[in-house]
C-alpha cells in the first residue's frame, strides 16, 4: 500500500511541476481547476503529492 501512495503522489507532483494538459483537463481535476485556477489547482494538486509522499514513507519505514 505505500508503494501505490508513493507512485500517486510522485505522479501528483509531476503533474503539478509540469503542467500536464491531460491531467488537468481531466474531469476529475476539473473541481480544483473550477475553484482554484489552474495555478491554485496545482498548487493544491503538489500539496496532495507532498502528503502522500510523507505517509508513504511512514507506511513503508514503519517495521
């Protein structure tokens, strides 16, 4: 399970530094998109990233 959360918030992260077409126009992302602007979406979008990052680690060192 970290594993995933980790691939999801490195993907978030990516997304959110490059500016990716596809993801932000995708309908899911729409919401952030409609309440934030673009910028706040990935601002917002990097934040998530950042927190799956940081509970990953702690799901994957926790043994």
């Amino acid at each position: 399970m970290g594993f995933l959360m980790l691939c999801a918030g490195v993907f978030c992260l990516c997304a959110a530094a490059y500016d990716w077409d596809f993801f932000f126009e995708n309908m899911r992302a729409q919401l952030f998109v409609r309440l934030f602007g673009r910028n706040g979406a990935r601002v917002v979008y990097g934040l998530i990233g950042v927190l799956l990052v940081v509970v990953s680690f702690g799901s994957l060192f926790r043994h």
